[in-house]
C-alpha cells in the first residue's frame, strides 16, 4: 500500500461533540446539537492529509466497536490498517458551551489491548514502513503495549531512511530520542512535563523562567541530536528551531474559535504536508499554523474544510 505519510495511533478514539448554549454544572443540560466523528491524534491527523490531498495511511488498533469506527473512518474515504483485538475502544467526549465559547474535553483512559496485539501492529508496521517516505507517530498509547514500541518504531523508520515526526509525551519520548527522530511537534505543557517534569503550565499560560528553560532544552536536542522541535502555547505564538541555535517564534492567526479539539493534529499535518513538498522549515510552520486555524474556525473536530 504505497503512500506519502504512514500515520500511526494507538488509542483510537470515537468522538462524541455536544453543543450546549448555556452548560450549567450540577444541573441537567439538554442539547439537539451533537455529532460522532472517529478521532484522535491519529485519525484527525490522516484526515486533514487527505484533505490536502496527500496520499496517507493510518495504522491502529480496533476492539471492540472496531467495526463502527471503520465505519466513522471509510465515510471520509481514508486507508485504514488495523490489528483486531477484543479491548473497548474508547469515547471522548467535548462540550461545546457556546454562550462561553469555551471547549471541555472529557478524555477516557482507554482498557488493556490483548496479549498478542503489539506483535500484529509491529508486523503491519514493518510491512508498510517499506511502502512510506514519512512516518508520524501520535498520541498515547493504550493499556497493554510495552514501553519499547514507540522507540523500537522510530529506531526501525530512522534505519530505512524516512522522515519521522512524534507528537507524543513522557517516557515514550524520552526513549524515542535517543534514534534521532526528524521532528518532535507537541505543544508546550507537554515538553514541560516530559523534560521539566517538577513543574506545570497551562497551555495559555506565560512563564518567562520556564520559556528560557524550555528554549535552552531546544537547543540541546538540536545539537546532540539534530531533532527540530515545535511547540504549540494555543493562541500564542509557536516556538521552533530550525538549523541552528536560534528559537523562532511564529504567531497565531487569530479567529473565533468553534472547535479546538484537532487543532494540534492540524499543525502536525500541515507541516509534514508542506515538508513532504521540499519548502523550508519556516513555510512549513506557517502553513501548519493555518491549518490548526481553520480546524478551530470548524464545528468537526479534525478538518480544515
């Protein structure tokens, strides 16, 4: 299955989006807006590449209910491989407070996978690593795979030459770094708690100590390893580093938001789009930021259009 991007999740999502007009807590909120949209980092990400046109795979995992999320997933006519196994799969949930404009997200920690599921997600792997030039890892992993795998996906991506980019967190990406990955694209809280784990920021929050610290981590991922990071701050500017030791900042466009739920998977496969077609690291940000604009500017979590 020849393709441009090669896209994997491992904590599929079903995702509920409730609009309420005035959400009151402690009370009872009725609402005859709503929608489900398969989702997650994965799917929202593979999505918005096909509607750029590029040619992208997603891999996951589906339990039980896979066949629904097929379903959600083949309505938007994407490829779709999967390793069947019997867990749950999960549903997220976002409320939509349109008299606040603000945007919940009430995120289910997903059930344990089968034994056996992680070696039938590394045999699709191997097989459509060969049929890729970029591969993106996102999101968290279910219950059930081993600390390895993310690491073992990047080091097996890196040895056959592919461009790869994570957008994941923690210990998973702590042990990825070590094989060179292309790009870490993640937001900033979430380079906070994987590098600076004592302390916590809130995605719309400034802290001029810690932006000094996090610029100074930067770098040193840039000259040890040649990895160039991104990082997301909301409606604040994003930060990177391209080919030297110096961390650009690109602002955000402003719109009224609808939806941000995606908008991060947006950025992501607007700048492997852009990255993919040969332009600079500046353009391919800019055009990432774009795309998480016009993600926030929709009702469907995932889009650009």
């Amino acid at each position: 299955m020849k393709s441009d991007f090669l896209v994997v999740c491992l904590n599929p999502t079903i995702q509920k989006t409730v609009i309420i007009k005035n959400l009151k807590e402690n009370e009872v909120n009725r609402s005859s807006e709503y929608r489900t949209d398969a989702a997650g980092k994965g799917v929202n990400t593979t999505r918005i590449l096909n509607q750029l046109e590029a040619n992208a795979v997603h891999l996951t995992q589906s339990g039980d209910r896979g066949e629904y999320l097929r379903e959600l997933i083949e309505r938007d006519n994407l490829s779709l491989v999967t390793a069947p196994n019997t867990s749950y799969i999960r549903t997220c949930t976002t409320l939509i407070n349109t008299s606040k404009s603000t945007v919940t997200e009430i995120v289910e920690e997903s059930p344990e996978v089968d034994d056996g599921t992680e070696k039938k997600i590394m045999d699709l792997y191997n097989n459509l690593l060969m049929e890729t030039e970029n591969v993106i890892i996102a999101g968290s992993k279910a219950s059930g795979f081993g600390d390895t795998i993310f690491p073992k996906m990047v080091k097996l991506a890196k040895g056959s030459g592919k461009t790869v980019i994570l957008d994941y967190r923690g210990k998973d990406l702590l042990n990825s770094i070590p094989f060179k990955p292309d790009i870490i694209k993640i937001n900033f809280p979430e380079f906070v708690s994987t590098f600076f784990p004592e302390f916590s920021i809130g995605e719309h929050e400034e802290n001029s100590e810690l932006k000094v610290m996090v610029k100074e981590k930067m770098k040193e991922l840039f000259n040890l390893y040649g990895i160039k990071t991104i990082l997301t701050r909301g409606a604040m500017p994003v930060l990177f580093i391209d080919s030297d030791t110096v961390i650009k900042e690109e602002g955000i466009q402003t719109v009224k938001p609808v939806n941000t739920i995606g908008c991060g998977d947006a950025v992501t496969a607007g700048l492997a789009y852009k990255l993919n077609m040969g332009t600079n690291l500046d353009e391919a940000v800019r055009f990432g930021i774009e795309c998480g604009s016009k993600n926030a500017a929709l009702l469907r979590p995932g889009v650009i259009k």
